[in-house]
C-alpha cells in the first residue's frame, strides 16, 4: 500500500467532491513523498534529487523512480508534480477498477470525473481507513489540500520531516494556481459568452 492508493480510497470512500486536477496532483505529492521515505529520493532546496534504488513492489511507485530526472540540475517540485500528476487520478481509477478494488456506485455525489465508484471492502480499504481514523499526518494533510477535512478540528498532529512539508507545500501551492487558472477561465467564458450576446 502507498501513501497514494490511500489518498485515492480515502477520497472515493468519503464520497467528497474532489476535482480530478486537484487530485492528480496530490497523488503525485503522495508519491513523492513515498519516495522520500524509501530512500528513492531527497529534497534540496525545491528540487527533486535522485538518492538509492530500493526495490518497489507497487506498480506506480515504479513509474513514479523510473521518471526521476537523473541530471543536475535536477527536476523542480512543482514542475515533477505538474508533470507526473497528469491524469494521474484516471490512471489510479482504471487500475483499482482492474485489480476489483473499486465498483460502480450506485447512487450519490461523483467524487471525482464523470464515473461514480466506491471502494470494495478490502484490506487496503481498511486500512487507509485507519490511517484515516488516526489522523496520520501526511495522509490528512495531503486530504486537507484537495478539500477533504471530514469537519475535523485544526490541531493535525504536525510534520517533522522537513522535506515532507516542502513537498506538501508545493502540493498546495500547485493546487491553488489550478483553482486560479479555473476561475480565470470561468470569468473569460462568462465574458465570452456576454460578447455573443450583446447588450
């Protein structure tokens, strides 16, 4: 299980709105962040550099080291999640569709895209659950940036590692400019389509 399987269940399971953009972002945060707690990669600065080679058994922490920029200088943050976060969410979705960890849902809000899925109730389900339950840090602040707080109170246990919040914050800085670039083109259709129709 990875930090972004969890992610991903938590946010079909809790059945919140979360848009697919925001989403693919902070899997490739979550990813990122995996990465870091393997070894497979450190923080300088706002740069990714690449560190040992530890044996990976989940198929998208595999792609994830495999698409490492391995030269200095090496891959901003914000341009690796921009980059690796690219249909990230669909890509999660399909498989966990494939391996029968996700169903159809059969009624409520769409948690994200246009298809409705729940989780099966598997171990991996219950898992990210619990770390859900106990509000693991970078599980609930990675839920947080994509607007997943479940009412929950602001005393988050806090983060130590430092890399990790740098990660997280890039995460959100990255979230917010998409909100931003979305806004921009609501207004500029709206300013449009007020054009077309005249006075």
């Amino acid at each position: 299980m990875t930090t972004a399987k969890d992610l991903f269940l938590i946010a079909s399971d809790l059945k919140h709105s979360v848009g697919q953009g925001d989403l693919s972002l902070a899997l490739a945060g979550a990813e990122l962040i995996d990465l870091i707690g393997v070894g497979a990669v450190a923080v300088d600065g706002e740069r990714i550099v690449p560190g040992g080679q530890p044996t990976l058994d989940d198929r998208f922490m595999v792609e994830a080291a495999a698409g490492l920029t391995r030269r200095a200088p090496y891959e901003r943050i914000e341009d690796w999640l921009w980059r690796r976060g690219r249909d990230l969410a669909a890509a999660y979705q399909v498989a966990l569709e494939e391996s029968d960890e996700l169903k159809p849902q059969r009624s409520g809000r769409l948690p994200f895209g246009s298809q409705r899925v729940e989780p099966v109730d598997t171990p991996a389900r219950r898992r990210a659950v619990d770390r859900w339950k106990e509000r693991e840090p970078v599980l609930a602040a990675l839920a947080s940036v994509v607007g997943i707080d479940d009412d929950r109170s602001g005393d988050e246990p806090g983060l130590e590692d430092e890399a990790v919040t740098t990660v997280l914050a890039v995460v959100h800085d990255a979230v917010m400019e998409l909100e931003a670039v979305r806004q921009r083109r609501t207004i500029e259709n709206a300013a449009f389509a007020n054009l077309w129709r005249g006075p």
